[in-house]
C-alpha cells in the first residue's frame, strides 16, 4: 500500500462514501443512512495509523471510519450513529491539515495504511508534531 499520504476514504475505496456506509449498515442489520443534508452535530477527525477517522461517540459502540475529505461527514456503519438519533454528523478537518500531514509522512512506515507512528489527535499542535519528529531524530 502506498506510504507517501495519509489516507482519506478516497484513497482506500472505490466506491462513494455514502454507498459505502450504507452497505455497512446493511451488512449488520441497519436499514440505508437518511439523507446527508439533514446531519446534526460535529465530529473532528483525527489520524490514526497513517489514516483520517471518525470515531464513533455512541458510548459502548467503538466503532471508526476512515472519513472522506470529499463528503466530510459521519455515519457508523455499526451503531448507524445511535446517540445521534440516526443522523449524519459533520466531520471537521483542522486548518493546518497540510502540515499535519507532511510531518507525519516524514515518519516511516512500511504500509501506509497501517503507519503506526503516524497518529494525530485534535488536542495536538504543529508545534508538539514538529517537537515528535525531533526527538525521534526525523528532521
């Protein structure tokens, strides 16, 4: 698998996100997700072994989603967003997710899809990325 981006659902799937959830949801007994346009609430993303996601906040669920930058919203596939009344929720994306992105690609990774070192958490700065690399001699 390619290790020089950070993967987004575009690059994983060749299918539509929507279409893609909603297969999901039916594989495990959910009927298809509402319309987009009538989402409630927001959700950041975060990276997650070379990859953006979505967790999903329904307590007990655990469920994520590598998440589209293209139709950035939100939709378990498991719980079919219970705690949400069934609604989409809006996905934000940081600003600064270009640099976020070239700095973690800066760290290796053999599958790119998979890239244990290259997380990112929204409580995260450039800054404590930049002070990562450093410390780990990645420059």
């Amino acid at each position: 698998m390619r290790t020089d981006i950070i993967f987004e659902h575009e690059n994983w799937q060749k299918i539509p996100y929507k279409k893609f959830i909603d297969y999901y949801l039916i594989q495990h007994g959910q009927s298809i997700s509402p319309d987009i346009s009538e989402y409630k609430g927001k959700l950041e993303a975060e990276i997650n072994y070379g990859r953006w996601i979505t967790n999903c906040p329904t307590e007990g669920c655990n469920g994520a989603v590598v998440v589209s930058l293209q139709t950035p919203y939100f939709m378990c596939p498991y719980c079919a967003n219970f705690s949400n009344n069934g609604k989409w929720y809006e996905v934000k994306f940081p600003k600064e997710k270009e640099k976020i992105e070239k700095l973690l690609l800066k760290r290796p990774a053999w599958d790119g899809f998979s890239a244990i070192h290259r997380n990112w958490k929204p409580n995260e700065t450039v800054e404590d990325l930049e002070k990562e690399n450093k410390d780990r001699g990645i420059k």
